[in-house]
C-alpha cells in the first residue's frame, strides 16, 4: 500500500468518525482487523491491499490526532472557509480538509505541499468539481495563515 492508499483509507476513517459514536481507537480497531479489511476490498478498491506496518502507524497517528484536535481543527476550517458557511461543507469535505490540516501541523515529515496535493486529489476522487477549487483555497490560505 502507497501512502497515498493509506492517506484516502485515513479520510476515510476521519468520515466515519464524524458519524459514529465510537472512538478513533474502536474505529481503528474494527475496520483494521484484518478479516473484516479483507472483506471490504470487492466494495471499494482503496481495501484491496492490507497496510503494511509503517502505513498502519501512518493512519493510527493520523486518525488519533484528528480526534484529540478535533475542535482545534473545525476552527481553522470556519476560519479559513470564506464564504461558506461551516454548517454547508459536506463532511467529506471535512475529512479531507481535517486529514491535510492535521499533517500540516503535526506530521512535520509530510511537505506541506503534498498534504495539499493529495487533499486535492482526494477532492477530486469524491467531491463535486466546484469543491475542489474551494478545498485547495482553504489549504492555501491555511498555511500561508498559519505557518508563516
């Protein structure tokens, strides 16, 4: 599994979150046993390949700390969401905004740049075109905001 894969798997994840009442740790724990992963692949090709130890670390500390900064996260996308209201961004855009948002800040090894290329092209694989524009312009102006 690319990190890429692994990436999509974690917004995933961070989807499923914002509709559970489970924990990252319960959510992690059942769609990563490994019988019940396997089982997910003829639904949705991104199950095809079980990650491997290092993918499998990625996507834990990624969905552990979208759920420990979770409020911290849904500022900085009201902050940055010019023009829309919180309330009226789909939760897919959430997670993926959520996911490039918390490696910008805390996965110092994750460029900048590639957290925002791979949200875009995550926007691309599961919003509408005209979301994609307005995903990449929160980013961008997120980290001009916020790192420098």
């Amino acid at each position: 599994m690319k990190r890429t894969d692994a990436r999509e798997l974690a917004m995933k994840l961070c989807f499923e979150l914002m509709w559970t009442d489970a924990t990252a740790e319960e959510l992690l724990a059942e769609k990563l046993d490994e019988d019940y992963y396997t089982s997910l692949a003829p639904e949705d090709e991104v199950f095809s390949e079980y990650p491997d130890e290092i993918q499998l670390e990625y996507i834990r500390r990624l969905l552990l700390g979208i759920e420990a900064h979770y409020t911290e996260l849904d500022g900085y996308i009201e902050k940055y969401a010019r023009g829309r209201r919180f309330e009226r961004i789909s939760k897919t855009a959430l997670a993926i905004l959520k996911t490039a948002m918390y490696e910008v800040l805390y996965m110092p090894d994750i460029p900048d740049s590639a957290a925002i290329n791979e949200a875009v092209e995550l926007a691309k694989k599961y919003e509408e075109p005209e979301t994609v524009p307005f995903i990449n312009g929160v980013l961008g102006s997120f980290v001009r905001g916020e790192k420098s």
